[in-house]
C-alpha cells in the first residue's frame, strides 16, 4: 500500500509533535528496524516521511519550526 502526500505529511506531523527534537533519531531508528526485518515497502514510506520531518525541523534550534 503505497501512502498518500497527504498522509506522509500527517505522519511526519505526528512524530515531530511525539518526539520533537528527537524525531530525526526516532525516523532513523524506525528506517533501521524496518531495514532488519526486510520490510522495504516500510523502509521508503518513512524514508518519505524522514524528508518531510526534516522541513519540518528547525535544526540550528533542535525545535520544531512550529514552535518558533
């Protein structure tokens, strides 16, 4: 199942809302365990979503840029 922007966008949301300054830890360690278990459908939707968290993410503050 293939996600939509829409949807990539939500869930990048949502893991910088749950893990704000570590939500770029949080997406690589899910990329990791993904990775390990041969899912690699996973493996490009949260590669997707690691792109959007990253705009999402003031990294010279380590804040979302929701938050500023």
């Amino acid at each position: 199942m293939t996600l939509t922007d829409w949807e990539l966008w939500a869930c990048a949301q949502q893991v910088v809302k749950q893990h704000r300054a570590k939500a770029p830890a949080h997406v690589a360690t899910r990329i990791g365990e993904l990775a390990a278990a041969g899912d690699m459908d996973g493996v490009e939707a949260w590669k997707a979503i690691a792109a959007r968290v990253d705009q999402l993410m003031d990294y010279r503050s380590g804040r979302p840029l929701s938050r500023q």
